[in-house]
DNA sequence: GACCCCCGCCAC
DNA sequence: AAACGTGGCGGGGGTC
C-alpha cells in the first residue's frame, strides 16, 4: 500500500511549477514518513547518524565554495592535449584506412573487436572481469595483442588516444563563470561511509576525488592565500593492524606499520634471510634492490600486501604485478598463509569476518558504523566485501571527523576537498603558518584505544602550496612533459621553507 | 533525441 | 569456479 496516494495528485495535469512542488513534496514528505517508520523501530538514534548530519555543514561549504582552478593553464593544457590526440587520431586512421578501408574509434570496443579479431584474425583475448569472461580491448588485452607485430603500431596509438583523451576531460569539464570546480559531495552515498563526489547539481564540475596526479595543478590557491593537504599515512593497513590487535591481541602488523616504514618492516619480516642492519638507510636501500623485474622487495611488500590484506588471491597477484604465479604465491605464504608467516593474524582477521557473517550478517566499526551484508554469507564476494569495509569504513570516519574538526574548531581556514584519506584546506598567505598546520594536524588526530590499554593514532603528513599537484615527484621537480612546478605542494615541516609563492626551491 | 547499459579507466 | 573493495564519468551503441 503506498504511503500517498500519488494517483489522486495527478501531478502531469498541474502546471510546470505546481508539478515541482508535488514532486518535490513527494520527495521530502515519503523520506519523512520512512523516517518515522524507521524511527519507531530504533528510538535511539545512531551517534553515526547525527554524525552524518553533523557532516552536511561543512560539505555544504565545500561544495558552494568551489575550488579556484587556473584558466591559463587548463586551456593551454587543453589545446595542447587536442593537438596531439588530433595528430595521433590522423595517423590512426592512415594505418586503418590501409589495413580495413575505414577509420578506426579507439574509444569503441565494438570497432576494436571487429578490427583485431576479426579483420586482422587475431587469437581473442577474455579477460575475467567481475565474475564474468569477456572478450576485451581494454589495456591489459591490448598489451597481450602487442605481441602480434602488426598490432603493434595500432596498439600503441590507441592506448596513447585513450590516456590523452582522459586527461583532456578532466580539462575540459565546464567550470562556473567565476572560474571555480564545484563539486557535489554525497555525504551517504556509499556502503561504507565514504563521500562520493560527482558534479554538481548545475551540471558544472566532476568528480573532484579522481583528479590525476599529474593533472592538479590547475587548482590553485585563491590570491592571498596557500593550499594546505593532510593525508593520513597508510591508514587502512594500520586499521587492519588495529582489528588484528583488538581481536587477536597480536600487534605485529601494527607494529610495523608504527615502525616508520611499514613497506621496508614487511620485507624484513617477509624475507628474514636477507642481510638485515637494523639501520634504517642501510635496510631501506636493501629493500629497494630489485626483486623480480622492475619490482624490489618493496614494492612486492607494498602492492603485495595491500591485496593480500583484502583477500587477493595469488593468480589476482600475479595478473596485477605481472608476475608468475609462483612468486606470488611464495610471497603470500611468508607474509600471511604459509606454516610461519610474518603475520598470521591477517588469516585469522578474514576468519573472524567470514564468522561474523556467518552469525549475525552484520558488521560494526570502532565507530559504531554498522552494516548489514545481505549477500549470501559464505560467498567469497560477501566475504570480501566485509574484509574490505572494517579499514574502508573507520578510515572514512576518521577522516570525516577531522574534517568536522578543522571546520568546527578553526574558522580562519577554508575547506576545499575531501579526497577519502586526505583533506585540502586554504589558509591565508600572512597568517602563521606553523600554527594553523600544527592546529589541524592535532585536529586530525582521532584516538582509538584497545581492551588492553593500547592508544592508536594514525599520524596526519602536511603539504604546501600554491597549487594542488607536487613539486617534486621521486625527488625530481614533478610536472607533465617535466613541466616545472616550483608552487606546487612540500611536505611541512616545522621552522622548514619560508619560501614565497614564486620563488624556486634553490632560492629560498 | 532521450534513455540506458556496457566498457574502459581515473581515484583511494 | 573464480580470482581485492568503494566510487563517478565519458563515449559507444543499442532501444524506444
């Protein structure tokens, strides 16, 4: 039986307006109605659920705020992104017009298909994706075909057409007339508490938490003032590290996350028969030598681990890393599985979830976040899905908290973003600097404390700048094409870099 | 032409 | 047999 009887409004007979406010009445009236319902079912409300509408004032600021974005450097890195997409699509088209006698679509996976598998009678390539084999031309099956060598040239150009023509969206969505990014943040969008960000109700903007790296730095600082980002430093492996210590009692995880270096604390845990110094350089430069390929042992701890800590399987692994199947395998029986791995409390973390939802079909955070699984309970994707939500969750808590905080406890600062681990804020130019960085990351700092007396924090790191990329990547100055960003964001140290916008790093 | 699904791909 | 989670967007190409 529906709450109201909607039929009786006939809502297309009334006026445009009049249509609105019965839709719009509809809308408010029957959430209000499931409101109460629900209400009455749970006359506690959830602190998560004040929380949440706690959360509207400082995302309604971020989003009618907007984020001043650099219109010089957007257009002329638009312009620049057309012109090579144009000269890339043009020889495309030369090699297709010779080889089928009509252009070719690098955006179109029905006319890839065609092409490669039919006209030029490549072997197939399917790939499993979400459960599902499926013949692809995405990048992965692209690259399995570059061993053709005819394919080759058509390969490489089309994964340069797809790359360029990502960036050039981002370039290209429509900005407001006063030169600023607004974002629409949905607040209780998702499953785990996280904010989704999307463009905005006007149309205008994107979403503002998959900006490539290397494209940021057309959002700037608004004149007279400076970026600030604070990130938490490897927070959802701490949270596994945390659950594994509440659970188990075991902090060996944990440890080593609040060992400095999580990444080379792993390799020495993973590979104990290595030549370790109990240096920290000397250990970090053996950590880095190479392992297989391209990776080091630390990148095997750190890409490894992370899927390893959600329930990655080996052959995942090893597709993912590009890496035999026996190497990874051998790395997740010496970090989690095997007879005497570095952490066994990571398997027995996925079995107490699994047990979980076996008994009550329901998860809860250390914030009190509850969600229910409806999946079946012993699927490996209900399962995963939980392993997933505990870290996910409680990072997006945290982070959300800080947020508040920084909006609540310090006026003087304007949010801008919130990019799930990090938060970007503006402060202005002439005010003290140490203060407020030192203010936020206090604000940041959220306290869990175990059964056993154990305090937890996860630190927050500082940056910098005029505009929202970094200035250095890998130690060298970051930019696309090597494009020099001298305003781009440092990390903040206290009493380090009083330099002005402008002013190279060599100078100051 | 509006709508919808699929594909591919960006973030953490 | 299937093979790590949470999201949003643009384009292609089908249907209505």
């Amino acid at each position: 039986m529906p709450l109201i009887a909607t039929e009786t409004l006939a809502p297309n007979s009334l006026p445009y307006e009049q249509q609105h406010q019965v839709y719009c009445g509809l809308d408010t009236m029957v959430t209000l109605e499931v409101f109460h319902a629900l209400r009455e079912m749970r006359p506690r409300l959830p602190a998560i659920y004040s929380f949440e509408r706690a959360l509207q004032g400082p995302y309604l600021e971020i989003m009618q705020r907007g984020f001043a974005v650099d219109q010089l450097a957007r257009a002329s890195a638009a312009r620049s992104l057309q012109e090579r997409i144009d000269g890339l699509q043009i020889q495309l088209d030369e090699f297709a017009m010779a080889a089928w006698g009509r252009p070719l679509n690098p955006n179109s996976p029905a006319q890839l298909k065609d092409f490669f598998y039919a006209k030029m009678r490549l072997p197939e390539v399917w790939l499993s994706q979400k459960g599902e084999r499926k013949l692809s031309c995405n990048r992965e099956a692209l690259e399995k075909l570059e061993t053709y060598l005819y394919a080759r040239p058509f390969v490489s150009i089309i994964l340069s057409i797809r790359e360029l023509k990502k960036q050039l969206d981002v370039f290209n969505t429509e900005i407001d007339p006063d030169g600023r990014y607004r974002t629409s943040y949905n607040i209780a969008g998702t499953e785990t508490g996280r904010p989704s960000s999307s463009s905005n109700a006007f149309g205008t903007g994107g979403n503002a938490q998959n900006i490539a790296a290397g494209l940021r730095y057309v959002f700037i600082a608004d004149p007279g003032w400076k970026l600030c980002v604070i990130d938490l430093e490897q927070v959802e492996a701490r949270d596994v590290g945390f659950f594994c210590g509440c659970l188990f009692d075991d902090w060996k995880f944990l440890n080593a996350c609040e060992s400095g270096d999580l990444h080379t604390a792993n390799c020495r845990l993973i590979w104990p028969e290595r030549h370790w110094t109990g240096d920290l350089k000397k250990d970090r430069t053996l950590a880095d030598e190479l392992f297989y390929r391209e990776f080091s042992y630390r990148d095997m701890s750190k890409r490894g681990g992370h899927l390893t800590n959600y329930f990655g399987t080996p052959w995942t692994m090893a597709r993912h890393l590009k890496i035999p199947l026996r190497l990874a395998e051998d790395f997740q029986d010496r970090y989690a599985k095997g007879p005497s791995p570095a952490y066994p409390a990571i398997p027995r973390y996925w079995a107490w979830v699994a047990q979980e939802l076996q008994t009550s079909h329901r998860l809860v955070t250390p914030f009190g976040r509850e969600r229910h699984f409806f999946g079946r309970a012993g699927d490996d994707t209900t399962l995963r899905e939980g392993i997933a939500f505990l870290p996910q969750s409680t990072t997006a808590d945290r982070m959300n908290l800080g947020l508040w905080r920084v909006w609540k406890k310090m006026p003087e600062v304007q949010l801008l973003g919130q990019t799930y681990d990090s938060i970007t804020f503006q402060f202005r130019e002439d005010a003290d600097e140490a203060a407020i960085v030192q203010r936020a990351l206090e604000l940041i700092r959220v306290e869990l404390v175990a059964r056993n007396g154990r305090r937890y924090i996860v630190p927050g790191e500082a940056k910098v700048g005029w505009n929202w990329a970094s200035r250095h990547q890998d130690g060298k100055a970051f930019g696309k094409g090597n494009r020099f960003n001298p305003d781009g964001l440092v990390k903040w140290r206290a009493g380090k870099d009083k330099r002005r916008r402008g002013e190279s790093a060599t100078t100051a």
